[in-house]
C-alpha cells in the first residue's frame, strides 16, 4: 500500500516517522488555520496567510498521494484504460492488491465520516453564528471570514486524509521481511 | 495494529490456513508467492497470519499454485500440525498409539 519512500532525507517505511510525520503536518495546517482566525479580517495580512495554507494543502496533498498508492481523487488505472478490459493482464506493481483495495477503502470511508462531523459541525456553528451576529449587530464579514477559515481544513481534510489514516495505521514495512 | 478493512476476521470469523507451512516445504519466499499470485508480498503474510481472509478467487488462486484442494489450505477451524495428521494414528514402537 505505502510507497515508502523518504521524505526529506528520513525514510517512510518505519510507522513511527510516518505518525510523526503526519502529526507534524497536521499541526501545520491547524496553526495555520488558528493564524488566519485570529489575525483580524481587517487587515490585508490575511490573504497573504491564506495564499500560504492553500500552497501547504497542495503541497501536502502531493506529498500525501505519492507516498500511498493510487489514492489520489484522479488516479486511474491506466493500464485498464490500455487493455480495455480485452485480455487478461498482469497487475502493474504500482496497482493495489485486493488487500490493499480493501484497506484504501476502508480508510476513505472513515475520512468521508470524519469529513461529514465536520461539515455538519461548520453548518450548526453557522447558524448560531449568524444568530449571534445578527443579535450583537456584529459585521457581517466577520462572520463570513470565520466560516471561510473553518472551510480550509476541510479542503485540507479531503486532500489528506484518507492517505493520514493510511500512513498512520499501516505497519512497519520491514516488519514484512521477503522471506 | 493494522488497518482493520477485514469484515469477516473483525466478525470473528477467522479462516486459517496453511501456507507458511506450504510455503516453507517449497522453499518459497513471501515475495516468489506473492509474484505468482499477483499480490503484494506484505498481503501474503496479512493472509499467513490470518490478518486478512482472502476473496474466493484469490483462494483459488493458491489452490490452484500448491496443487492442493481448498480445504488442505483454509479452514474455519484450526489446522492439526501434519506431523501428528500423518503420524498420530500410527502405533509407536513400544506398542502404544501416538498422539
């Protein structure tokens, strides 16, 4: 399932760098979004963080997907496409296995459930939000701006973290030893 | 602890099996296996240890690779070790039945 390759100079096939590897990331992404909440929506420093999130998420998406196989929204088996389903063929190492189709759907099931308490968290918070807003007499653009900034980890989320759950639960490579 | 995607194992209902058994009399690495079926040589050792139970056709497949019938390979109840399959009926040599 895991491609196992390194990531800047540290090797992926151990599941303690690739748990830590995730949980850094991650706490990124959350400082990331924790700045942007808190630097006043007033102030034209904001976009500069967005643009930066947006850069982290695609190039965490990136790294994520080439670490594990074909889990990417646009991966396609080429192969296939080439074949046409005509003959038979043998599985391109790059393919996951039924074992491995198994677990990348499993752990894109749990991300879809996570991704689902999170939408409907960021929709119940808007509607008492916008009542609080309208009660305070608060700016609208405030409240527009937290809602803009609770959206990114979910775009984060959905990019990263059925490859995460993947990283994180995983064994160890070598512990598989070709014997 | 692995992903657990194994409906079936998660049920309780395990499947055991021979293979590293089957595999050991042949000399066979995980990765020779797992080149002959088609798999990933870490799926070999999920299936070995009972991890993960694999789909009819894949079944089939080792079946088919060791020459054995199905049921030589899996079962829902755990295997006898060989030797006392071949060996436990047998009379010992002081007169006694091994078991």
């Amino acid at each position: 399932m895991l491609r196992t390759p390194t990531v800047l100079g540290i090797s992926m096939a151990p599941r303690k760098s690739r748990r830590l590897f995730v949980a850094v990331t991650y706490a990124v992404m959350l400082a990331l979004t924790v700045t942007i909440l808190i630097v006043p929506p007033w102030r034209d420093k904001s976009e500069g963080w967005i643009i930066a999130s947006g850069t982290f998420l695609g190039v965490c998406s990136l790294v994520f997907t080439s670490l594990v196989k074909q889990t990417g929204p646009l991966d396609i088996h080429g192969g296939e496409l080439i074949s046409l389903g005509l003959a038979p063929r043998r599985r391109n190492q790059d393919e996951p296995d039924e074992r491995e189709v198994a677990i990348r759907n499993a752990a894109c099931f749990q991300a879809y459930r996570v991704l689902a308490l999170y939408v409907i968290t960021i929709f119940t918070a808007a509607f008492f939000f916008d009542a609080a807003f309208l009660a305070f007499d608060l700016r609208t653009s405030v409240a527009v701006k937290v809602l803009e900034v609770l959206a990114m980890p979910l775009l984060g989320m959905a990019l990263t973290l059925p490859q995460a759950a993947l990283l994180w639960a995983e064994p160890d490579v070598p512990e598989e030893a070709r014997v | 602890m692995a992903y657990d995607s194994n409906f079936d194992a998660r049920s309780g209902a395990a499947l055991y099996n021979r293979i590293a058994v089957l595999r050991a009399e042949r000399g066979l690495s995980r990765s020779a296996l797992a080149d002959a079926l088609e798999v990933n040589y870490q799926t070999v050792g999920y299936i070995e240890r009972g991890d993960f139970n694999p789909s009819l056709e894949l079944a089939f497949r080792i079946s088919e690779y060791f020459g054995l019938p199905i049921e030589a390979i899996f079962s829902r109840q755990p295997f006898r070790p060989l030797s006392e399959e071949i060996y436990g009926n047998r009379k010992s040599p002081r007169g006694g039945t091994s078991k």
